[in-house]
C-alpha cells in the first residue's frame, strides 16, 4: 500500500512536471519537480524525526501523530503500544496477584538463581530464615544460613530435604527445587510442631507400655508362683490381694486413657446447662475429707457466684483431680483449701495445700500425660499419671485454663480459671 501510494504521488509529480515544462520551460519543470521532490522527503524527515525522539523516550500514550502514509502507519504503532500496554498490565496484575498467593503461604519461598544468589522471598521465609528484604536480596543464600548441614546440601544435588535449627527453639525442614534457566526454589517449612508431637507420640506409647507392663509382670509372676508352688491359704490370699491391686491399678490406667481419648475428640462444651457451684463444692469437701481419713485439715472458701455453664461430670472429675491430688501430696497433719471467688474476668476454683512442693522446671510438664515429679510416689498413692491431663482438657473444653503455682516446701496451688462468658446470671445462696 505504502509502495502504491509513494508511486502514484511521484507519477503525479512527474506529470505536473511535465506540464511545467511544456508551458514554461525544462528547466522549469526540472526545477519544479526536484522541489516537490524535496519537500517530500522534508516532510519525511520530518516524521521519521518525531518518531526517533518517541523512541528514544516511548512514554505510554504520547505516539506522534502524522498525515498521509505516515498516519497509517503512526496510527498502526499507537494501536501496538496500547496493545502492549494492556498486556503488560495484565502481566503485572497477574504477577502481582500470585506473589500475594505466595505470600500467604504457610511456608517460606526463595527464589535463588544459577549462583545461589537472592533474587526474591516471601515473608514466612524472612521470618524463619531471618532475611531482611532491604539488605539480603542479591546476597548468596551460603551467607546468610550458615549451617553446615544447609551448605553441605546447597553443594549437593540431592532432591531431598534438610533438616536444620534455627535459634533454641524453631527447627526448619528444607528443600531446593530447579525450575526456568538454572533457576532455583528453596521451600523451608516449620516441623517444630510436628517434631514435638512426634516426640510426644513416642513417649506416651513408651510410657503406657510401661505403666502397663509394671502390673503385667506382678500379675504373671503371681501367677506362676500360684500354679508352681504349694502355698497355704494366707499366702494364697496375700498374693491374691495384690493381684487385685495390680489389675485395678491397669483398670484405672486404662479408664483414664479412654477419658482422654474422648476429651480429646469432643467439641467445646455445651453452655446450655447450669452446674450448681456449691453443691458441687461440698463433694467435693466431702471427698477430700474422705481421701485423706482424717489426716488432713480440709478448708473450704466459697463466694456468692452464678451458676457454671457446662457439663457437670466432667468439671467434677477435673476438680477431683485437683484435691485428690493435694491430699496425696500433702504430709499428714498438712492443710488443703478449696476456694470459689468470682472476678471482674469470670470465676476461679483453686485448690491450694501445704504440701512437699513442686521445682520449677517441672512445672510446664505437669500436665503431659504419665509425667510424675517423683514416680515412686505417685505409685504408692494410687496415681496413674493422667489426672492433670484430664483436668487440662476438660478444663479447656469449658474454656478455661489451668494455672500452678508452686514453692518447693511450702505448698502448691492448682487454678481453673473461667471466663466470664462461662458464668450463668443466676446467684446461689450460700
């Protein structure tokens, strides 16, 4: 098109010429025709000038405009850069939108390039990583995780992952994968969670193993000695009388496990029904005094309150874990108070004796299942191990809390704190 046009004006030109010439002279026509040859070439010059400086300076929506042959094709450009505009922002928008996906990753992302240099990370991996976006970028990934067992596996090619720490606490699992041009992507994921409930899997199976296995073996090698050996009538009921021992002892175990298998898979407690507080607590009272024969001094504390919200049997048992655990705790002659207040927050039932005392580092492990500050004794009065695990869950099944508080010598005490959304408008008389 542009070679047809160019040729009919030049034809046109060159006729024009032609009748110059003829009614004025060769020389006029000559004249008239390299003229008009000039002035197209200014005029293309011209355009080819404003489109070198566009050029050199493409500014989104500032295409020159021209006339002729020149605004068809000026026209065609500015038709491509709002084309290309479009495209880049759709490339943008999308770019944009997935590194808001990969942002909110539960796992750190790094993008490496062929030298193992920074080229971009999310944020899970500036936090476990500890990188910093305004220093890190472009800095070799060796540099900055210095782990040997990180280095050793960047220099490998291993497809598998790594597991390193970071800091006392995080334990980090992590993976390079190869993708585009030389190209890498380093995954790091959090396994402390994972690593601690594993850790725990392994001690409860090792420890029911062991609570079980300690009464098993009583009860077989009884039973050997009854089938083996003539034994008169009162050694026959001894033996049997601990055999009895062992076997409830198993029973309550594994009683006690069943409780907390089924607290564990509960929902949240209904607060549709009313627990009587003092009733409740008189039991309770009731209880400890009977645990303990008389060779403790049993207090109770009790506030006007509202009713509890929630279900009755599981509080009971999660309170009588609590008391019985200070009567077994506590020497003869010792004292045990039991206390009901209300506070601006909710409710708080506490059980506080004068007992032997619990060291600190052992406080945040009371509560996992089998853990016994002294095993020995926890034996001989009766314990399983799983009271305060029970007491945990049923507790925070009503939204509650478990708090110790413990002096080695002087005593301890054991909070059920409760919100207030746990509380029934209704006030008891005392």
């Amino acid at each position: 098109m542009i070679y047809r046009k160019t040729a009919l004006l030049l034809a046109a030109l060159a006729a024009l010429a032609a009748l110059a010439g003829l009614a004025a002279g060769a020389v006029t026509g000559w004249a008239f025709f390299a003229v008009s040859v000039t002035a197209i070439l200014v005029w293309h010059v011209r355009h080819l000038a404003r489109l070198e400086r566009w050029l050199a300076n493409p500014l989104p929506g500032k295409v020159p405009e021209g006339q002729g042959i020149w605004d068809e094709a000026l026209a065609a450009l500015h038709r491509l850069e709002r084309e290309t505009a479009r495209r880049e922002k759709e490339l943008g928008n999308a770019l944009a939108h997935m590194r808001r996906a990969v942002q909110a990753l539960p796992d750190g992302v790094v993008i490496l390039d062929s030298q193992n240099r920074i080229e971009w990370f999310n944020r899970t991996a500036e936090a476990q990583l500890q990188l910093d976006v305004r220093t890190d970028l472009g800095q070799n990934i060796a540099n900055l995780v210095r782990e040997p067992e990180f280095i050793e596996y960047l220099e490998s090619s291993r497809d598998d992952a790594v597991r390193i720490t970071r800091g006392p606490t995080l334990a980090l699992s992590l993976q390079l994968i190869s993708f585009g041009q030389a190209q890498k992507m380093l995954l790091s994921r959090d396994v402390t969670h994972a690593e601690r409930v594993d850790t725990m899997r392994r001690d409860f199976v090792a420890n029911v193993s062991h609570e079980l296995r300690t009464p098993l073996t009583v009860l077989v090698g009884f039973l050997e000695t009854i089938h083996n050996l003539k034994l008169d009538p009162q050694r026959q009921r001894d033996y049997l009388g601990m055999m009895q021992d062992q076997a409830s002892r198993m029973q309550r175990i594994i009683e006690d496990l069943l409780t907390l298998s089924a607290l564990d898979s509960a929902p949240p407690a209904s607060a549709d029904k009313q627990i009587a507080v003092q009733p409740l607590l008189a039991r309770l009272k009731a209880d400890a005094e009977a645990l303990s024969a008389g060779s403790h001094t049993i207090k109770l504390h009790f506030e006007e309150t509202p009713d509890l919200l929630g279900v009755e049997s599981e509080l009971a048992s999660a309170f009588g874990n609590l008391v019985s655990n200070a009567i077994r705790y506590t020497p003869a002659g010792g004292t045990v108070t039991l206390a009901w207040r209300e506070s601006e927050e909710g409710a708080r039932f506490s059980v506080e004796d004068t007992g032997i005392g619990i060291e600190a580092d052992h406080i945040p492990r009371l509560t996992e299942r089998f853990y016994r500050v002294d095993r020995s004794r926890s034996r001989e009065t009766g314990g399983t191990g799983l009271g305060l695990a029970i007491a945990k869950h049923a507790l925070a099944r009503h939204d509650a809390t478990l708090e110790i508080e413990s002096t080695p010598g002087k005593g301890s005490r054991f909070s059920a704190r409760f919100p207030a959304r746990r509380l029934a408008s209704k006030s008891l008389t005392v």
